[in-house]
C-alpha cells in the first residue's frame, strides 16, 4: 500500500465472526478484552507479510483457541486512531474448523470468551463497527445465505515470457516471482478451507497450485477444458466445467489461464447476484498473475459475494 509522503500508513487489521448453530438458536463468538472492559469481534492487526484472510483466522485462533475458516466477508470498518493514524479492519464470517487451545493466548489480551445468541451479542457490542457486522450477519441468516461455500477462481502465477519460450505452451513455467506466489497461497487459500483442487494440465497451472494441494492434503485434478487450447477449441465445455463447480456446493480452487477467464467470468456473471455481478472484473486481463478470485456461493448455486486477494510475496 502507497502512502501519501508526510502521512503515516493506516494501521491494518482483520477479524471473524464465527458463528453457531446453538441449542436455542444461532450463537456469534465473542471475547471480552479486560483492557477496555469490553464485548467485541476477534481481530487483531495484520503481521508482517500477511493478507488479510490469514491474519482474520490467525488472530481468531489467538484470542479464542478455535481455528476457523472464512466464509462471505463482512462490511469493513475505517476509524481514526488517537494518534491520528487511520485503522482499517477487514472482517469475516466464520465457522469452526477446529478447536486448537481451550482458551485466549494471553489472558491480559483476552479474558474470557463467549457463545453468545444474536440478542445477546446486540447488547454486549459497543463498537459500532461491531454491530453493523453483526447487523450484516443477521442479514445473511434472515435471506438464508449465511452459510456460503467459497470457490476461488486462480489465474497461474508469474510465468516465463511466451515470446521468449520455445518449448510449447504446455511446459512454459512460472518464472522466479511466480514460484514464489505458489510457495505464499497455500497460507492465503487454506483460510477460506477448499476441499479440491481443479486445475488445467499445463505446468504453469500445475506449479502454482500444486504446494496448496500438498499441504492441505487435498488432490489434484486437471482437466484439458481448463487449457488455452482447450477452451479455443470447446469454450462451452470450459463453461460447463466452471458451472458444475459453482452448482456442486464444494469449496474449490479452480486454476486456469488468462485467456479462458472472459469465459469463465461470463459464466459466473450469469450465476451472481446483481451485487455480486458489479464487484466482478470486467476488462482484461480480468486478474493479474497469481491473483486468486473468491466467489461466496450459496445452497442456490447464486454467488453472493466476491472478492479479490494476491499472495503477499514481500
């Protein structure tokens, strides 16, 4: 982020509300932070190199003990600090994937952590940007569109140059700042917790995708409708694989090439919501290289929500 010379950088952090299916009804996650002697959302400020889906599920993991995944992001709050510094904190839905600590990391941070249901949570937050999350959240319930499934659209990484290379576009490989962006999405993409992997044959796809597969122990599956000459020769059959994906209510990583994705954005186009289908790129090359599209699915099919996130390689 470029910063105005003279202005100090705004001070960046992200957090997730997590949410339940309790006995009496929906229950949010909350913590208690003794310092200023309240209620609030998990979130805490960004480390360096971090995006900000892995700090909102680092920082969740650190103030409650529960690992969670992210799901449809929540409205964002920008406030000034007292030193005059702007704070800017990116927030999420979320649901347990896992319970790592029984409770807070350090207890003069966070007392006390609590399952709350909605009401309750209404009259503990003081934050006003806390309650307009969990405003959006109760939204999202009342549409039945709060338990969403992601799919993430991966444009490959950096590649060597296609003018340059000789040996056929099938083993053109990612270059040395492509090879990095692989090594750094595996932290970035495990936070929204995918659970297959689709991408085109080609090296290049292969090569970026392949550290997520492997450390998340997820497999591999390629598919020739994801190549270029794939989708040259049948775009329908590129279509129709994006649309059985979007429709099959699986969180997946779809890696492809910059230009099947006109084809591949027009289908998720047609599957979106209006609000989703005007945050959705529009001009090409639609992605840059590495960069990782995340599409909020919901029980419908209908993707709800869409954002935009690249490895953080610095």
């Amino acid at each position: 982020m470029q910063v105005a010379p003279g202005k100090s950088p705004p001070v960046l952090a992200a957090g997730a509300l997590a949410w339940r299916e309790g006995k009496k009804g929906t229950e949010v996650l909350l913590v208690h932070r003794p310092r200023y002697d309240d209620w609030s959302i998990p979130k805490g400020k960004l480390d360096k190199g971090e995006t900000f889906p892995q700090a909102a599920v680092r920082e969740v993991a650190e103030e409650t003990g529960y690992r969670v995944r992210l799901h449809r992001p929540l409205p964002a709050s920008v406030y000034r600090l007292p030193d005059g510094r702007s704070k800017i904190v990116h927030y999420w839905c979320g649901t347990v994937r896992a319970k790592l600590a029984p409770g807070p990391e350090d207890a003069s941070e966070i007392d006390e952590v609590r399952w709350v249901r909605l009401d309750t949570a209404e009259k503990l937050l003081t934050r006003q940007g806390d309650l307009v999350c969990l405003t959006a959240l109760r939204r999202f319930q009342d549409d039945d569109e709060l338990r969403t499934v992601p799919i993430i659209v991966q444009r490959h990484g950096a590649a060597k140059s296609r003018a340059k290379w000789r040996k056929g576009e099938k083993s053109r490989p990612l270059n040395s700042k492509g090879r990095k962006q692989a090594l750094a999405l595996p932290p970035l993409l495990d936070a929204f917790d995918p659970s297959r992997v689709v991408s085109s044959p080609w090296k290049r796809c292969v090569s970026t995708i392949e550290p997520l597969a492997r450390e998340g122990g997820l497999a591999l599956r390629t598919k020739d409708e994801l190549t270029e000459a794939g989708h040259e020769d049948h775009p329908s059959r590129t279509r129709a694989v994006i649309e059985r994906v979007l429709h099959e209510g699986q969180a997946a990583v779809v890696c492809t090439h910059r230009p099947v994705l006109p084809t591949v954005i027009e289908a998720v186009r047609e599957a979106s919501q209006q609000g989703a289908a005007l945050e959705l790129p529009r001009e090409n090359p639609f992605l840059a290289a590495g960069e990782a599209l995340i599409l909020h699915t919901t029980s419908r099919g209908q993707v709800a929500a869409v954002e935009r996130h690249l490895p953080n390689i610095d």
